[in-house]
C-alpha cells in the first residue's frame, strides 16, 4: 500500500516536471488514464513534434514514441460492445477507420472517436490502477479497425492537459 502511493506519487511528480519547452509543439490526444483506482479520461500533450530527418519523410514532422512491442491489427465488426475492461498494458490504439464511443461506469465521462487522422489514444488503464476499467462501444454501421501498439516500457513523458477527452480544436491542428 505504502509502495503503491511512493510509486503513485513518483509518478504524477514525473508529469509534473516533464518540462515542457514553450515553443515547441505537441500533439494532444485522448488518453484513458486512471486516478484513486478507476478510470478516467485526460487529454495528455505528447511529444515534441520535431523535423523528420528520416530518409523518406525528410522534413515532414513526427513525433518519437520510444520503443514498442507486439503490435497487434484488430478488425472490430459494426455494432460491437468490447463491454468493460482495463487496458491489457499501457498501449497506442490507432483507430484507422469506424466510429468509437468510450464510457466509464458510473461517471459521465465519455469519448466519441473517429477512425482517421485524429484517431490515435492511449490507453493506460491496466488492471493494477483501474478496479472497473472502461467500456469501449462501436456503434457504427462499419467495421472499426485498429492498431494496438503496446509501449515496451512505461517511459513516456505527457503533460495533463484537462480532465476529459480532447476537443476537436485541440487536435486539429495537422
Ligand atoms: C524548444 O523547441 C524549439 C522548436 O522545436 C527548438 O528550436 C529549441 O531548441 C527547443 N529548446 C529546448 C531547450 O529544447
Ligand atoms: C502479444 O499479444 C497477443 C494478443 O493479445 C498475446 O496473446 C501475446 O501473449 C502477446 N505477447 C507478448 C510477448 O506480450
Ligand atoms: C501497472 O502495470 C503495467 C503493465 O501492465 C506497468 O506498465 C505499470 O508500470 C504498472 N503500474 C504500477 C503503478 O504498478
Ligand atoms: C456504480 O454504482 C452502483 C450504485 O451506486 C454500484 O452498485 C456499482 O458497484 C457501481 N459500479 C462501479 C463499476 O463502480
Ligand atoms: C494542444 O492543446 C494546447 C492547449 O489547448 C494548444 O495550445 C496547442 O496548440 C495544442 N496543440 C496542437 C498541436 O494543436
């Protein structure tokens, strides 16, 4: 118990002095995070966005997630309820394409996700922060697709930017 709150307390001093620099911009996503063992929603500033030098997208921006592991494709029918669950580990979901509602029990909090461009959450609600976790709905008429990527180590560095899910105006810079 006493670990858990050091651990816990190590943690959130780790948002708050990741320094972010003022003049460089980062990308806002939804994340499905948790705080007094159940879920919530934030939306967390990652990044920065730098200049790719990369052969291929030379000059484009991008932003470096640190390592990942066991990416996995996953083809979700139309009108699927993935029901409650917490993240099977701290993961990028890519919604490629669908729509995505994301709900937590017994709280008003919800994300509607589109699949595309402003697609990309993360979802860090694992079992040994969450007791109920979220529920993941898939209301479309269409196949949701995704790519769940799991981060192989818990080293990204996020501010907090509010509580609850990214507006449209904060992600739609790209
Ligand atoms: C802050 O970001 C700007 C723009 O990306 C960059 O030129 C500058 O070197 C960065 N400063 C620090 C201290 O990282
Ligand atoms: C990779 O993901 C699959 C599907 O979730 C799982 O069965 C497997 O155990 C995972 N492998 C590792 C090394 O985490
Ligand atoms: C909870 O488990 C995940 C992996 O499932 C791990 O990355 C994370 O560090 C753990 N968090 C705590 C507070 O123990
Ligand atoms: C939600 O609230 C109901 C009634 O207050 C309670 O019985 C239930 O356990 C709660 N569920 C969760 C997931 O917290
Ligand atoms: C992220 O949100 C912050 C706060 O609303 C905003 O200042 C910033 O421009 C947003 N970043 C992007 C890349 O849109």
């Amino acid at each position: 118990m006493f670990v858990l709150t050091l651990l816990q307390v190590a943690m959130l001093l780790g948002s708050a002095l990741a320094q972010f620099n003022q003049t460089a911009t980062y990308l806002n996503l939804t994340a499905i995070s948790a705080r007094d063992g159940e879920s919530i929603l934030e939306c967390w500033e990652v990044g920065p966005i730098i200049k790719s030098s990369v052969p291929g997208t030379s000059g484009a921006s991008s932003l470096f997630f640190g390592e990942t592991t066991n990416a996995t494709y996953t083809i979700i029918p139309p009108r699927f309820d993935g029901g409650l669950h917490t993240a099977p580990a701290v993961q990028l979901v890519f919604f490629v394409a669908g729509l995505i509602h994301v709900s937590l029990p017994n709280r008003t909090d919800e994300a509607w996700v589109q699949g595309g461009k402003y697609g990309l959450i993360i979802a860090a609600d694992t079992a040994n922060i969450s007791t109920h976790g979220h529920r993941t709905q898939y209301p479309g008429n269409e196949a949701t697709v995704a790519l769940q990527v799991p981060f192989a180590s818990t080293g990204l560095k996020y501010g907090v930017l509010h509580r609850g899910a990214c507006n449209y105006e904060e992600m739609a810079f790209l």
